[in-house]
C-alpha cells in the first residue's frame, strides 16, 4: 500500500503546493492579504475563526503578498520600534528584547518563510490606525530606516523579531501623525535594498481620497511598487461604485501614470473582507468580482485586490480565493486599451451629469453639469471612468454612414440640454435611437439631481441616467451615496439615458 500510495500522495501534494513561481509585481491578478491584526477577533466571540498563525492563509494560491500589521510603535523603550500582531504575538503576552518593547515573534521565522518558498511576498506594514509613528528630522527618518533594515530585512541585529526569515519589503499604512520626511525614510531603504541580491518592494496604503491625507507627499516625491488604495471607510468607497462623483480609481491611475516616480506603480482596490472588517465599503463577493475586472479592464496601472485582513476573509467563505479567481480568469497579464467610444470632448460646450466624452487619453464621465475642460482634479466635474486609446470621434455626417442605429459617438454636444444639436440634422434618420424595446423607466421631463437645491421627501431626480426619489428632505446628498437619502427607482429608459450620457437630444 505504502508503494502505491506514496507516489500519488507526492503528485497531490505538489498539485495543491505549485506552482511555486515568484511573486509577480507586474501582473494584474495579485492579490494582497493584510494579516497580523485579527480583525475577525476584534468583531466576534467565536475564536475558532480567530487569526492562525501566517503559514495557514498560504496553503494554496489565492494569496500573492501578505502585509504584516503592524509595527505601530517607530521608537519605543531602548530607541526601538515595538511590533503588535493581536494574538498571534504582541509585548504584552510575549517576550520582548531586553530594554524594548519589542516582543520576540521568531518562531514565526518559519511561517515566514514556509510562505515565501510558496512564491509569496511578506512585507512589514508600518502604522495602522492607531500607530505612534512619525518623524521629526530627515536623519531620524533614515536612521529609523537603518533600523527596519537591520531588524526585518537584509541587515543583521542581535534583535531580530522574526529571526533569520528575511521580509521582502514595508509598506506604509501611515493614518496619522505628521507626513513629513518619510521621502528620505524609503530612499534610504532603497538605497540599502537596491545593492542586495534579492527584490525587495516597498508599498503604502493610502485612503481612496485624493490626495491622501498622511502619505501624498511621499507618493509624490518616492517610488513605490504598489500601492494599496483604501476603498473603503470613506464617500469614494467601493459602496459608492459606480456613482461618477465619488468612485476615483482613474484618479489614481492618473496619478500612477503620470505623477509617481514610479510610472509602473500598481494600484490596487482595497476592501474590506467582510461586512465586519470596515465601517463602510464591504460589497459582497460577485459585486467586487465586477468592479475589479471592470478596473481591470479599463486601467493598465490596475495591479489587482488587497484585502483587511485575512482572518475575516478566511471566515467569510474565502472571500480571498474568490476575488483571486475572477482576477485570474480576466487575465494576469496584458492590457488592451479600450476605444476611446466616447465622442470627442468639445471645447467651450456644457454636459448635463452623467455625459461622457473622450478626451487626453481617458473615457471622461460628467459627474454634475459640466462646462470646464476634463482634469485628474479631485474637485473637477469629470471622474475618468476608464482609459482609451485613439481619439473620439469629432463631428462628421460623413463618418455615419453604415453605423448601426446605436452609435451616438459622432455627434457633438451642444450647450444645453433642451436645444437640438447643431450636428443632428446631419444625421440620417436610421440613425435615431428607439427605446421601444429597451426596459426602463421613463425619465422625460425630470430634473437632473443639482447639489445646490433642497428637496423634499418624495422629489424626484435623474441622476448618472437613474431616477430616484428622496426619501426625506435633502440637500447636496448624492444620489446612490453613502446616506442613502434616496431610492434608486431604476435605470433611466434608452432615450432619456442617451440624453443623460452623451448629451444628445434624440431626434423624433
Ligand atoms: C505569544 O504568546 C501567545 C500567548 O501566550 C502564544 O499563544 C503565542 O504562540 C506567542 N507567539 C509567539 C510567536 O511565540
Ligand atoms: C552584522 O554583520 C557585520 C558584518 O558581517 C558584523 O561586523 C556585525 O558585527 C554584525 N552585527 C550583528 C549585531 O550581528
């Protein structure tokens, strides 16, 4: 039996262990798994779904990097940083270097490392929400990152918490306290990790708002690997989706691909594991499967999934290996530019909310009456809504000719809502949307939502080719946002929708 059995014992597991290629920092199906804060603890009693040591979230291939949360002490008793991994390892219940805070976690070398021969990264996440972090000089900055060297990464120390397992980079999760001088604390790491003779990443987790309140100088003025953007806890969450005036990943791959050091940054949408795991932005499983292969496929910075944390994705049905499924069918490599199907942004004409257009590179979504030129501006009136290659198409009777009876790309906008278009008696009358067959429900002659108006309970609004009714008194509350003021009564039918995207009066 023995004989028999061992071979196919041998090929199961190295099924279920391969492959083991290297983590991948160009692909677009990662997915990163906070661990270290056993979030699912914090929220409920049942401690058998309590954090597991980290060798237990890396059985198989739904996890590609896992961020260790948190050193949350910078300088402590004895000049060195204390790290706290909730159960699993803190100064309180552990045994801490003499002199320190500083708890010994080293007989996790071997979870550390039994992860990394599976082809995962373990990095070191610096901060957290309730961090005691910061730094009150450039050559204390560098010094600390002297000490994150010697104690976590390549360096030697006599006080290693994690022993002789060598962690493949940090990653700032800075929620508080100064931003100033983390630009010099990343050089310095890079200046020691660029000489090494492995790869090292170095990633940062600022909030989906834009700019981040704690990291944006250093996004700015340091390279990154990737960064894991926070949608959640905030109006732009993943709750939001897709609601053009507060969802913004193109803001952020705007800023990758134009504003970074790096230009090759990977973004990644965070959410939240569970319903538990953030006060707002948890969406369940198949909707934030479509939102990022939606990213996916609409942004080339998009590098895949981070999740908080991996306690509550374990517990909450592998929420972990489900969105790493969905990633991985939409394909971990290549990008394919979408069209730029949007017509061609004209400038000096208006575009009720909702109007899309093509211009500079991105499909630009109005998120209220728009009249400026489309801008990466957090506080603009367009939201990019996906990247595009090729320019729209401008105004021409000629390019119509053949076009099915759908196509609105080809004409122009025009400086109202009510006025026909100049362009549209150049439009052959086969041309002229029908919305006999499409579902919907009629939106003639309703307002478009306007944040400066009070509405009372009842009014109704059009919002982002939606109708909606608010449900008490309301004033600059967007429609589909986080106070849930007002109902969705459903999407818009196809005339008045056209009218809502693309601006066109459709002809009778
Ligand atoms: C830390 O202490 C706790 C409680 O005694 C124990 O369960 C855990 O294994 C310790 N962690 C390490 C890394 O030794
Ligand atoms: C670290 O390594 C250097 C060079 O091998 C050695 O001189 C130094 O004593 C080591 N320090 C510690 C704390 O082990």
């Amino acid at each position: 039996m023995n004989l028999m059995l061992s071979p196919l014992i041998f090929i199961a597991a190295s099924l279920i262990f391969s492959p083991t290629s290297a983590f991948d920092n160009s692909r677009y199906d990662n997915v990163a798994v906070y661990w270290g804060q056993n979030s699912y603890g914090a929220t409920h009693s049942d401690t058998a779904n309590f954090q597991q040591r980290l060798a237990y979230y890396c059985n198989d291939n739904a996890i590609d990097a896992f961020p260790v949360a948190f050193l949350n002490i910078f300088v402590g008793p004895g000049g060195l940083p204390s790290i706290n991994l909730a159960n699993v390892c803190n100064p309180t219940d552990n045994s801490t270097f003499p002199g320190t805070a500083l708890p010994d976690c080293s007989s996790l070398a071997s979870d550390i490392q039994t992860c990394q021969s599976r082809g995962k990264i373990v990095t070191l996440s610096l901060g957290g929400a309730t961090g005691s972090v910061g730094f009150s000089s450039d050559n204390q900055a560098s010094a600390f990152a002297q000490t994150i060297w010697d104690l976590f990464l390549g360096g030697n120390s006599s006080t290693r918490p994690f022993g002789n397992a060598v962690l493949d980079g940090v990653d700032l999760d800075i929620e508080g306290g100064s931003s100033d001088h983390y630009a010099v604390f990343v050089n310095k790491i890079r200046s020691l990790t660029d000489g090494a003779n492995k790869r090292y990443y170095i990633t940062a987790a600022p909030q989906c708002v834009f700019p981040d309140a704690s990291l944006g100088g250093v996004l700015n003025t340091a390279s990154f690997d990737a960064i894991y953007v926070q949608f959640y806890n905030n109006p732009c969450g993943l709750q939001s989706y897709p609601i053009a005036s507060n969802w913004n990943f193109g803001i952020w791959d705007n800023w990758a691909r134009t504003t970074s050091m790096n230009k090759n940054v990977k973004v990644y949408i965070g959410a939240p594991a569970s319903s538990t795991a953030a006060g707002s932005g948890y969406v369940d499983i198949s909707t934030l499967q479509n939102i990022a292969v939606k990213m996916r496929q609409s942004f080339p910075s998009f590098g895949g999934v981070m999740l908080w944390d991996a306690s509550q994705a374990f517990a909450n049905g592998r929420y972990d290996l489900a969105i790493k499924n969905a990633l991985a069918a939409a394909g971990g490599t290549g990008f394919i530019y979408p069209s730029c199907s949007a017509p061609a942004y004209v400038s000096g004409s208006s575009y009720p909310g909702g109007s899309k257009v093509s211009y500079g590179g991105y499909i630009w979504q109005a998120k209220w009456y728009a009249s400026s030129q489309p801008t990466s501006n957090p506080n603009g009136e367009w939201s990019a809504i996906s990247a595009c290659s090729g320019s729209g198409v401008l105004s021409s009777s000629s390019t119509h000719t053949g076009l099915p009876s759908t196509t609105t790309t080809n004409i122009q906008p025009t400086s109202t809502i009510n006025t026909p278009s100049t362009s549209t008696t150049s439009i052959p009358s086969t041309t002229t949307p029908t919305s006999t067959s499409t579902p919907g429900v009629p939106c003639a002659g309703i307002p478009t939502w306007d944040r400066t108006i009070a509405y009372q309970g009842g009014a109704q609004v059009v919002y982002v080719a939606h109708l909606w009714s608010a449900k008490w008194w309301t004033e600059a509350e967007v429609p589909g946002g986080t106070t849930e003021v007002w109902t969705d009564d459903g999407i818009c039918a196809l005339s008045i929708r056209h009218v809502a995207e693309t601006n066109i009066r459709p002809t009778s």
